[in-house]
C-alpha cells in the first residue's frame, strides 16, 4: 500500500530539474492547470455572455424596446457583485478550513447558478421580473467564480515549485482568455444553427433557444473538472503551515522536508487544519507596516487596474462602434452575428497573446517590472485613444485598441492576479488573495455603475482619461510591492518568527 505522501505526489509539483524552461509543464502540472484553470476560463465566458445575452433578452422580452437601464445594469453588475462575496468567503474559509474541504464548493454553485439562469421562465414572468430572476441567480454565479479566485490561487501556488511559480499562476489566468475566445465562438455557431428560423423565417423570439444554449454550454467544463475538484488532497505546504511544531527551517521549505511522517504527526496536522482561523492572528500580521504596505499595494492596483480594465471591457459597444461592428443596422440577426464577430476580433487582436507573453516573460522579467510597464504602456494608449478620440482612422483605433489589450494581459490584469498568491505566507494566502480580488471586483462594479452615466455627462474622451489616470496610480502603488520571484514567503515568514525568537 502507498504511503500518504506517495498518494499526493502526482499532483506536488516538487521539481528538480531546472535546465527546462519555466513554461515547460509535466503532466502532474498540466493536470493541475486542468483542474484549476477552468474557473477562470468560466469566469471571462460569463462576463463575455452576459453582452450578447442581454441584447437577445430585449429582443425576447421587449421586441424593439430596450431593456430599463437600472435593470440591464443590475443585470450586468450582478456577477461581479456576487464575485466580491465569494472572494472575501472563500479566501476566508480556505485559510481556516483548509484548501481540501472547501475547493470544489465554489463550482458547484457556479453549476447551480448556471442551471438555474438558462431556466428563467421568460414564457410565464413579466419581463422585468424575468431581469430580477436572472440577476438573483447571476449574483449566486458571482459568488461561486468569486470563490475560485483565492481557491484556485492558493492550490496552485500550494504546489508549485518557487521555479515556475509565477508561471503556473499566469497559465492559470490565461484561460480567461480562452474563455472569452471561446464564448464568442459558441454565440457564433449557435446563430449560425438559428438562421434559418430567426432570420429567413422572421421568428426572432427563437433567440430565447440561442442564450440558453450559450450559458448552458459552460456547463460542460464545469461538470468536467468537478470530481477532481472535490477529490483534490490537501497539498503538504499547507498542511505545514498549520503544523505549530515545525521548525522554522521545514515552515520554509515544506517541499523539501520528508513527506513520509509518523502516523500520529499526519493526525495532529490534520486536526490543526480543522481547527477554525484564527482572524486575530491576520490581523496581528498585518498590523505591521511591512506587512500591511504589501496588502495595500495588491488591493489598491487590483482596484485600479480593474475599474480601467471594466470600464473598457463591459463596455465594448464604444470600441465594436469605430470597428464597424456594432451590429446597428440589418435583422436582428445580423445584428447579433456582427456584434459576435466583432467580440471575437477584440479578443484574438489582443486578449489571448498578452496573456502568453506573461507566461513566457514572467519569470526572467519579474512581476514587478511587467505590473509597472503594463500599468505606464496601458496609460499610454488610452491617452491616444482619450486625445485623438475623435480623429484617430479605424485603422489606427484598431492597433491602439489592440495594443491597450495587450498590455492590460502583458501587464497588470496577470500579474494583479499573481501577486497575493505569491508574495503572502500559505497561513494566510487565502484570505489575503481572496481582498485583493474583492478590491478588484469593487472596481470593476463601479466601473460597470458609472460608466455610462459618465460617459453622457463628461464624453467618452473624458471617461477615459479617467482610466489613465488610474493606470498611473496603479504604476505608483506597485512601488509598495516587492519583487516575489524566486522569494519563497514562507521562508522570510519564518526568518522574521526566528528573529524575533533571538
């Protein structure tokens, strides 16, 4: 019979190779970027969705009516609203209940949410109640893809060898990428199946068939990746972590301590990983200035990046208006394929490859240098876009716009994500990430609330620079952050434990 620790090598990334590049994965690996990824390729298919769901939901429920712009906007916000939620529980939970008896929880709301949207009863409710039934159950999605951010985070970062860390964590967050590709294409094909019926034959209520598909379909990951999920084991860096008896020495190094232990220390450590959270503690940890800048500094450039990242992204019906994509004249149908087709030209342009530079760069560059020249490029072109709003040619809107995408990827929207997952110790990874995100998510709500009402009382130009402004501060905030690769903060949380021991 295999010991404990034989059980959980297959997925304890404990490597010693080092001539392979960082972005050279082993099977272990790619199976526990499988597992782990899928939430955020849910994550960018649901925000990417919501767009062209809401449009095929005014042509159901309010044929050449729009739909009440208090509601659209609930009904667009609810995710990320619900996502701050998640973040602050799930990060919670992670660190007090362990990583084991929680992951897997926040997909399994994710799928009952999902299933629960794609049965609105647009048939029988009042069109508005049918906005408030969708948004109630979006807000519950949120708070499952909210949940996967520290969930997600600390398993990988758990398990990955300080080598190739930063590197797992940016594949990890690739796949929102994949997701958004992805989301455009299924809306795409599923048209294409409805034609006939909606546009040759006139039905254009058979759109209600179109958006249920379109969500039902990430139902398909989800199912896929729950088992193992649910089945993940509790990872020895983690279990270390709640082990008070260990030396400062095996507290950071965990991977490199014996795994095979008495049967009586695999029992304490078990019932230390049970025992609730101690929230004093945090705050005790974080009381401290160098402890806190750390906090402030991935909380406030999550912020920050977010309400600029949003505020574009939600917001694409300015950008597929100046690419001739915006869907405003033809059927409806043809309205839809084109707003669809211009998605997919958003994305390939400039979301995926800014998230592969990130994966190839991140561990010779440094997250510090990539959050920093991602913030300044970023500020850089949406100030030509904010200056030249109005003059800039299609073609040059199209390359500024791609190369803004691209920095946001090769840039602060990976490395926002990276870093809380990095730079705090496993004790208190969970939570901290799970802040850090929340501080994101709030930006991006109030980003999503303001930008339109913004936008009609200051003009776009304006708006925008808006947003560069809060790319230069983001920049500025970085400076609080240190520079994490190849810094195992178990080890420094150990060497200040010793030091103040002396």
């Amino acid at each position: 019979m295999p010991a404990k620790g034989a059980r959980r090598s297959n997925l304890e990334s404990v490597e010693h190779d080092n001539t392979k590049p960082p972005y050279y994965l082993t099977l272990a690996e790619l199976k526990l970027l499988s597992i782990a990824g899928v939430g955020f390729f849910l994550d960018a298919y649901d925000l990417f969705v919501i767009n062209p769901v809401a449009t095929m939901l005014q042509y159901r429920l309010y044929g050449s009516g729009t739909l009440p712009a208090g509601l659209q906007g609930l009904l667009k916000a609810g995710a990320n609203i619900g996502s701050v939620i998640g973040q602050f529980l799930f990060g919670y939970l992670a660190d007090a209940l362990g990583r084991k008896a929680i992951y897997g929880k926040e997909l399994m709301l994710i799928i009952f949410a999902t299933i629960m949207c794609i049965t609105t009863p647009t048939g029988s409710l009042a069109p508005n109640s049918c906005l408030i039934y969708l948004t109630i159950f979006r807000i519950i999605l949120g708070i499952g893809v909210g949940g996967d951010y520290p969930m997600s985070a600390s398993v990988t970062s758990d398990r990955a060898s300080i080598r190739k860390r930063g590197t797992m964590l940016a594949y990890i967050f690739s796949n929102q990428g994949w997701g958004s590709l992805v989301g455009s294409l299924a809306t795409i094909v599923v048209l294409s199946a409805y034609k006939h019926v909606m546009n040759d034959e006139d039905e254009t209520s058979k759109v209600d068939g179109v958006w249920r598909i379109v969500v039902g379909l990430s139902l398909i990951p989800a199912f896929g990746t729950l088992y193992q999920r649910l089945t993940l084991p509790e990872s020895k860096r983690f279990e270390d972590s709640q082990n008070p008896n260990l030396s400062a020495m095996e507290l950071g190094h965990p991977n490199d301590s014996v795994e095979e232990k008495a049967d009586n220390d695999q029992v304490v450590r078990e019932e230390e990983v049970k025992k609730e959270a101690h929230f004093r503690e945090f705050l005790v940890y974080f009381s401290e200035w160098r402890h806190a800048k750390i906090l402030i500094g991935t909380c406030v450039c999550w912020f920050l990046l977010d309400i600029a990242f949003y505020g574009i992204n939600l917001n694409q019906n300015v950008v597929l208006t100046e690419i001739g994509f915006a869907g405003k004249t033809g059927t409806d149908w043809e309205k839809l394929f084109k707003i669809s087709t211009g998605n997919i030209i958003i994305t390939v342009l400039g979301f995926v490859p800014g998230y592969y530079a990130t994966v190839l760069l991140i561990e010779t560059l440094g997250r510090k240098w990539i959050q920093i020249q991602g913030f300044l490029l970023a500020a850089l072109f949406l100030a030509i876009l904010a200056g030249k709003f109005t003059s800039l040619s299609k073609p040059g809107f199209i390359v500024c716009f791609s190369l803004l995408q691209f920095f946001f990827n090769f840039g602060a929207n990976t490395t926002s994500y990276c870093y809380p997952a990095e730079v705090f110790p496993t004790k208190f990874k969970g939570f901290a990430h799970g802040l850090s995100a929340a501080a994101g998510k709030a930006g991006a709500i109030i980003s999503a609330l303001a930008f339109n009402s913004l936008t009609d009382d200051i003009g776009t130009p304006n708006v925008l620079w808006i947003f560069v402004g809060c790319c230069a501060a983001g920049a500025f905030f970085t400076l609080l952050l240190p520079e994490v690769r190849g810094r195992d903060p178990d080890e420094v949380l150990a060497q200040e434990i010793a030091a103040e021991r002396r």
